[in-house]
C-alpha cells in the first residue's frame, strides 16, 4: 500500500488520465501533421529500441545523447541489432 499511495503514484495516475483528455479537446478541429523527423535523447537500450522502431516505420532519426562514447556505443548495438535482423 505504500506505493499505491505515494507521489509517484499519483503523478502516473494523473499522467494516465491526462493523456486521455487531449484527445477531447473542446474545439479542436486541426489533425496532427505526419511525422517526418524524430530526435531521441539518449543511445541506451531504451534510446536505440525507439530509434530502430522508427526506422523500420520510414522515419529519419536524429539520436543524441550526453558523451560521444554513449553514443558510440549505442550505434554499435543499433549496427548490432540490424546485422543480426539480416543474417
């Protein structure tokens, strides 16, 4: 119970039912323009399953992240993923 009851807690709850209320704005008329182009901070695990998944759906990625080494990193696994998919 003590998690159920916590700050965390309540901030994904209110996140939960925020994110179904943007769909019913009063008004709103205009459609979501296609994306063309994402930015993802961050190569890890997370960062690099996010930026193959939006590869494969035709997207142009920019991936960032805080050192080049991370980055380097993160491109080595993304390579690494990708290879493994061909073979």
């Amino acid at each position: 119970t003590k998690l159920l009851f916590s700050v965390q807690s309540a901030a994904l709850r209110h996140l939960f039912f925020a994110q179904g209320m943007t769909t019913k704005v009063p008004g709103l008329k205009a459609a979501p323009a296609p994306l063309k182009k994402v930015g993802i901070l961050g190569a890890g695990l997370m960062g690099g399953g996010i930026a193959i998944c939006c590869v494969q759906k035709g997207l142009q990625v920019v991936l960032k992240d805080a050192k080049q080494e991370w980055l380097d990193a993160g491109m080595k696994t993304i390579t690494g993923i990708w290879m493994g998919q061909v073979k």
